[in-house]
C-alpha cells in the first residue's frame, strides 16, 4: 500500500505537467515513454536482474519493491497523460 501512496504522490504531478503544460522536451519525454512500451520485456528485466545480484538483493523484499516502483510509475504517468489529452 505504501509503494501506491509513493507512485501516486509522483506520478499524478508528473502526468498533469505532461498533459497540461508546454515545456522544452515534452515531445522527446512522450516519445521515450511510449518507445519503453514497446520493448521485449527480457530488455528490461534482465538489467534489473544483473543490478540485484550484484548489490546482494535477490532474495530481499526491497527488490521486487523498488522494481514494482519504477514500473507503475511510468505506466501511471503515460496512462494518465496521454488518457487527459485523448
């Protein structure tokens, strides 16, 4: 529940700022969230794979933690910018 509430507090901002406002590098942002959506998930994953085993987390519950972070994140960000404009 807590990881929620912390993609939340980021994201929503994020996306409102995308959706809302005008800014140098909006279309270059855009353009990078949706690329990452059409990426092999073995790209994504296996470097997420190699940074944990080096750092000695495996089998900690801070990985899937922190992984679960940076997924929803974007996603909530794309879903909510490009839903707004569309």
């Amino acid at each position: 529940m807590l990881s929620i509430l912390i993609i939340m507090i980021l994201a929503v901002p994020a996306a409102f700022i995308c959706a809302a406002r005008d800014f140098h590098g909006r279309e270059l942002l855009e353009g990078w969230i949706l690329s990452t959506r059409m990426m092999p998930a073995l790209v994504v994953v296996l470097p997420f794979f190699l940074l944990f085993r080096n750092l000695n987390m495996l089998d900690t519950m801070l990985a899937p933690i922190a992984i679960l972070l940076i997924a929803a994140r974007k996603s909530l960000i794309r879903g909510m910018t490009f839903g707004a404009v569309g």
